[in-house]
C-alpha cells in the first residue's frame, strides 16, 4: 500500500507536466482526458495519505510504549494506537476501493434512454416518474442535462425521452440504470383500488464522440418531415423533424423537439452516436466475455433490474438483492445508497477477475 501510495505522488506530477505542455492545451479532447485522469489520481492520493498518516502514527504509539518511561505519554500513545487502529481497517478499504481497476469509460457522459414498457398510459406515467428522478439525481450532481427527443403521452407521461447527461462521471454512475424497471402502485385512473404491475426500459449509453465513432455520408440516409404532437405554434408547420437511417447497421433515430431542422439533426447524431457506440462495445465484449456475467447483471435492457412498491414503500434492486423502504427519497432522486452498492459490487467483482487472471 505504501508503494501505491508512491506511484501515485509520481503519477500526479507527471500529470501536472503533461497538462502544462502547450500540445494538451491545443487539444481540447485530450485537455479534458487528463484533467478527468488527475481528478481520480488525486483522489486516490488522498485517501492514500489519510492510510499513510493512520500506519504512521500506529508505529509512532507503539515505539513509544516499547521505549518511553513516562506513565502519562504512554496513556496518551496508548489512546492513539486504539483509534488509529480501529481507522486503518475502513481507511485501507477505501484506497484498495480507489486503486481497484476502473471501467476507462466511466468518467465520460452519457446519453439515457427512458421508454414505456407493458402497462399503458400507466407505464408511460411511470416512465415520467423516472424521467424526474434522474433529474433531481443528475442536477444534485451539478451535471447537465438536455433533452434531445421525447415523445409525450396523452396523459402527460413519456412514451419514450431521450437525453444527455454532461458531467464529470456521469456514465459510471448511471450506467447500473439500464435495465426494465417495474412499478407495483394503484393507477389514480383504477376505481377498486388493486394494485397493478407496468414497467418502463432505461438505456444508459456512452455519449460517443466524433473521433470514437466516424459517420460516413454515404452510410447516412436523411429524411426530413412534418413534426407532429405537441410543441409550440410553428412546430406542426415546417419540415422541421428529422429521421436519420444508419444504413449498415438500420439504426434509426428520429428528433422534433426543436423548431430548427438544423439542431434536430444535430441532435440526432449525437443519439445515433451514442448507439453505434453502444452496439460496438457490446459486440466488443461479448467476444471477449461471453460465458461471463458480471454480479451487478449484464446491463440487456431486457432484464428487470429493480422493482419500486408504493404499497409498501419498497424498492428492491434484484442483481445485488438490495431492499430499501426508502421509495419516496428514492423518487425524490435519492439513489446515493443504490449506486454505492452497485458500484462496491462491480469494484469486488472486477479485483476478484484481477485476483484470478
């Protein structure tokens, strides 16, 4: 642990060097990679000193027990060595937490994808529910968001919202939220009180840059229409919604939340980005890992995640058997006790497959 400790003193200057070279300041992809880099070197660095000061002064107390002859500084070494070591056991899981090996992607943005699943207009409300959640979670975060399509339902839910999500980290602590969430409630449409069961799918993809996934004009087929639904008075009138066709792969992507045919093209390569990116990892990954399953799930869309019962205040996240009767915090945007544990089981996951390999 010492050691670590080192490397990362030697790690941080050469960061500093690096960012102070005129060439990383010229390039502004590989300014904010290493800024990201030197944040989490930094933070290991800390908890690291916090370890080095604990072991420290357990030495320290010890020296003076086995040498000195005074009764009173031998009380206080002695207090000392009893704190210190009741410290080190939490201080050394939180480096051994830091320094365990990092998904490179989990320092990026990302894009989400929220849709309504079996249940109706009921599955759409929820899928709104969600909507709002992550909100109250990303602005607690000081990230930012932008909505880059939706498609509202009749009843003021969401068949589908799609969005980004910019900010330091924000991939790797929401990337756990894909999956299908089930609601158990009682619709405030239901008459007999019974509870019913819908369910809405969450997406949560890297935001790709251009530089991570080139988009060839000649694999790109680009229809523009009317926008329909709701949106403002010139919306219904121009030709401003946009439909992209990746046509390798047959990806579509659609956008008319804007009023100008220009930022909805804009945003609908960034989404269509995000999914060929998203569909390249997977792919990546399946060759690599395909009889192994991580112990915080796959991540498939298809696979129900976390169930939330209002009848009982409950949410139970099912890859890591976690129960909270917390729903309402949770709705309010609270998930810090869910990422935590999603996270401790990935980083316990991946030092086991180091362990092993």
């Amino acid at each position: 642990m010492l050691e670590a400790v080192e490397q990362l003193r030697i790690q941080r200057e050469k960061l500093l060097e690096e960012l102070s070279l005129p060439e990383t300041y010229s390039n502004q992809s590989l300014l904010k990679n290493k800024s990201r880099e030197l944040k989490h070197v930094e933070e290991c660095l800390a908890a690291g000193e916090r370890y080095v000061s604990i072991v420290t002064t357990i030495e320290e107390s010890k020296d003076i027990l086995q040498t000195s002859d005074d009764a009173e500084l031998k009380e206080i070494a002695r207090e000392e060595l009893e704190d210190a070591e009741a410290q080190l056991v939490d201080a050394r899981s939180e480096l051994e937490e830091l320094l365990a090996p990092r998904d490179p992607n989990d320092s990026k943005n990302a894009v989400m994808e929220i849709r309504a699943g079996t249940g109706g207009e009921e599955a759409a409300l929820f899928a709104a529910d969600l909507y709002r959640m992550y909100v109250r979670y990303i602005e607690d975060h000081g990230w930012k968001i932008e909505i880059l399509s939706s498609s509202p339902s009749a009843s003021g839910g969401f068949k589908e919202v799609i969005f980004s999500v910019d900010g330091d980290s924000a991939f790797g602590e929401l990337k756990f939220e894909s999956g299908v969430h089930r609601v158990q409630r009682v619709p405030a449409t239901e008459s007999q009180g019974r509870v019913h069961t819908s369910a809405a799918s969450v997406a949560v993809l890297l935001e790709a840059e251009e530089v991570d996934i080139e988009l060839k004009p000649e694999d790109l087929k680009f229809d523009v229409y009317r926008s329909s639904g709701p949106g403002g008075q010139s919306v219904n009138t121009t030709d401003s919604a946009v439909r992209i066709t990746h046509l390798p792969t047959n990806l579509v992507v659609t956008c008319q939340d804007e009023k100008s045919q220009h930022k909805n093209k804009a945003k609908a390569l960034r989404v269509l980005r995000a999914r060929l990116f998203d569909l390249a990892q997977r792919e990546h990954h399946d060759k690599i890992a395909k009889e192994r399953k991580s112990m915080v799930g796959s991540g498939d869309r298809s696979e129900k995640i976390r169930t939330y019962n209002f009848p009982q205040s409950r949410v139970t996240d099912h890859r890591i058997g976690l129960t909270l009767y917390k729903l309402d915090q949770v709705m309010e945007g609270d998930l810090s006790e869910l990422v935590t544990a999603l996270r401790r089981a990935e980083r316990d996951t991946r030092l086991a497959s180091a362990t092993n390999s």
